[in-house]
C-alpha cells in the first residue's frame, strides 16, 4: 500500500513513558557531566557564572537532542523551540543557584560531595518541571495528528473526495 502523505520522512513521537526516559537519559547524562563540569569552572570564576555558562552549553545540546530524540519532531529545532527551552532552563538554573545559595547560607564550607548532592537534588526537581514543559508546549503538536491515508486495494481510479479521510498536512501547523 502507498502513502499519499510523503512529503517528509515520517516520524512517530514516542509516548510519554518513552520520552521521559529518553529524556532523563539524554537530559540525565548531559546533567550529570554539568554537574562534573560546574565546579572544575567554577575554579576559575565564580560559580553562579560558571553555572549559567555550563547551563547555556548544556540546554543548546539538550534542546537539540530532545527535538531529535526525546520528543520525536523528525527535524531540528526552531529559535522558537531553543528560546521556550531556554526559558525553562533559566527557571532551572535559579532553582540550581537557589539550592546551593541556600546550602552556603547554612553551611559555610560545605564539600566538594555535598555540594554535588544539593545540586544533583534540585537540578533533578528542576529536570521533571522541564520535562513537563517541554514535553506540553515546546515539542507538542498542539494535538493535531498528522492523518496518513493508504491508497486502496483495488485498480479502479480513486479521486481525493473518495477518499473520504480529511488530508491534514502538520507542516502547515508547525510555528
């Protein structure tokens, strides 16, 4: 059976417990080598600054990683997609910079180690409001389905009001 829609090559968005973990992997890993990274930076700046450098590195690769892989789009992201995401990434870093804020404000001289656990902690509260986010408005096709219709089995001619399927193109939907 042929498809009438191919204009671009199909992609099928995962479902919401496939793209968590495929997001806690790709966002998980890119967050724990964050983590690794942080206080390295931070030796040689202060570290709510070598926080947003590492956060802004990290939420352009993840951002791409998730249109590609998380979330299913088939395409790279758009500016739109990188700005809705680096929104909920600076919600994230205050929350990362709040937490170890805090922890400084009761401990003057925490370790290496639970500095890294405070942080681990709140980027990991941080990551699921992202995952929502993104997963409900910066990736979501605004539940619209793309419609993919089969050419029937038979030789006779079809024509498009035969079809009787509504032919809906996603692309003019997309932002």
């Amino acid at each position: 059976m042929e498809s009438l829609v191919a204009s671009k090559p199909q992609s099928t968005a995962p479902g919401p417990l496939s793209s968590f973990v495929r997001f806690v992997v790709c966002g998980g890993g890119i967050g724990v080598l964050s983590s690794l990274a942080v206080p390295l930076v931070a030796m040689t700046m202060p570290w709510a600054v070598a926080n947003a450098v590492i956060t802004v590195v990290s939420t352009l690769l993840c951002t791409e990683l998730h249109a590609l892989f998380t979330f299913g789009t088939g395409r790279r992201p758009a500016w739109r997609q990188h700005l809705q995401s680096a929104g909920s990434a600076t919600a994230a870093y205050v929350v990362t910079s709040a937490a170890v804020f805090i922890l400084h404000a009761v401990q003057s001289s925490p370790g290496m180690l639970t500095e890294q656990i405070v942080y681990l902690g709140a980027s990991g509260l941080a990551g699921a409001g992202r995952f929502l986010v993104l997963r409900l408005v910066v990736f979501s096709v605004g539940g619209q389905k793309q419609v993919v219709a089969t050419a029937p089995t038979t030789t006779k001619q079809r024509t498009s009001s035969e079809w009787n399927v509504p032919f809906v193109r996603a692309e003019a939907f997309a932002g």
